[in-house]
C-alpha cells in the first residue's frame, strides 16, 4: 500500500474539494467561537441565551463537535455573537 499525502488535514478527510473546503471553513468558524465565547467568562446558560439557542447546543459546540453545525448554522451563531464573518475566496493554485 502506498502512502498518500495530502495538503491539509481536511483533503485526506474529505471526498471532494469542495467538501474539504466546507470542513476547513467549519473548523476555523467553530474554534473562533470557541475563543470568543469563553472569553465573555459567563455561565453557559447565559451564553445560550445570548446566542439563541439552547444549553446543549452551546455545549456541543465549546465541545467542539463540528459534525453536528452546517456552516450556515455556525455563521447565525458568530452573528448572534457580535462576530462579522469574512469570506475569502481565491484561485485554487
């Protein structure tokens, strides 16, 4: 069997481009979450509140279970978080 190699971690994860670019996105928005929201250093049923959703879900997401947030839900989430989100979009090389 030959070793493969792969740019990043999202190209040998993901079928597609496309996918891994979705994956690559998802990462990066979830863990800036993250970040922000335990910067505000308030219980998370506060945190919940303040984001419109419910305490599990928050949970899941300072947990960091990627798998269970589309880019579409963690984008509402930044916004009700006083994030702008940013897309940046370039030539594949």
């Amino acid at each position: 069997m030959e070793a493969q190699t792969f740019d990043s971690v999202f190209d040998a994860l993901a079928d597609t481009p496309a996918e891994a670019a979705n994956l690559q996105a998802r990462s990066e928005l979830l863990s800036t979450l993250k970040s922000h929201i335990r910067s505000w250093n308030v219980a998370q049923d506060i945190a919940a509140a303040r984001l419109g959703i419910t305490r599990p879900r928050l949970n899941d997401l300072l947990q960091g279970k990627m798998a269970k947030f589309s880019l579409d839900a963690l984008v509402n989430i930044a916004t009700a978080a006083g994030l702008t989100v940013h897309i940046h979009v370039a030539r594949a090389a």
